[in-house]
C-alpha cells in the first residue's frame, strides 16, 4: 500500500507553486478540490483521511465523486470539471513517483469531462 500523505505534500508544496509557479490562489483551490475528494473518500471507505492509500483513490472513487459533487453539493458540470482537472494533474504527478499506480493513473486520467452549456448575450447556446 502507498502512504499517500508524501505525494500530496510534494504536490501541492513542490510541485504547483515552485516547479510550475501556480500562484497562492491556486494552489488553495487545489488544496480544497483534493480536501474535498479525500473527504468523500475517507468517507467511501470507512477510514479517516489520514489513512487513505493511493491504491483507494481508484476509478470509480473519482467517478462516484464526481456524481456526489453534482447530486449532494450541487455543483455543476463546469466545477465538476474543474474538480476532476484538479484529480487529473494530481495523478499525473503520481504516475511519475509511482510506477505500480500506472494503471489506476490511465483509468483516472480517462474519465471525460461532462459537457455543460452556457447562454450567450445573444441568445445562443455554446457546448465546451
């Protein structure tokens, strides 16, 4: 099993802010979209968030919470998307310190965006 804590503290100390340069208020919109799934996953799996591995945050932990984010917090389409780009570049970031999770991170990576519609002043409907 993989202690995920290492993982997440590179990420979001190392990685986002130094290698990348995300800025302070990105990386608290990170911290709070990982928060967010780790708490539906502890949750998921009767365990404390603390005690997740990598290994529990699998497809359909991601999927069920992208449902969860639509139907119990009512987010929409466009914040779910957002979430789950926020899941996607952390698993990116573990394929490379994990290679046993190459797999899970592919499946993860896989899971589309949900289409979502928005009104334009001129009255017509534009798909992203």
């Amino acid at each position: 099993m993989s202690d995920l804590a290492p993982h997440v503290s590179a990420w979001l100390r190392e990685r986002l802010p130094r290698e990348l340069g995300a800025s302070e208020n990105t990386c608290e919109t990170y911290t709070h979209a990982l928060r967010l799934w780790f708490e539906y996953a502890a949750k998921h799996h009767k365990v404390r968030p603390s005690q997740l591995t990598l290994e529990q945050l699998d497809v359909s932990t991601v999927t069920g919470f992208c449902e969860y984010l639509e139907t119990i917090r009512g987010n929409t389409a466009r914040t779910r998307n957002t979430r789950l780009a926020t899941i996607r570049s952390f698993m990116r970031f573990v394929e490379y310190r994990v290679p046993a999770a190459l797999d899970q991170v592919r499946q993860i990576r896989a899971i589309p965006n949900k289409c979502w519609a928005t009104i334009i002043l001129a009255g017509r409907r534009q798909l992203s």
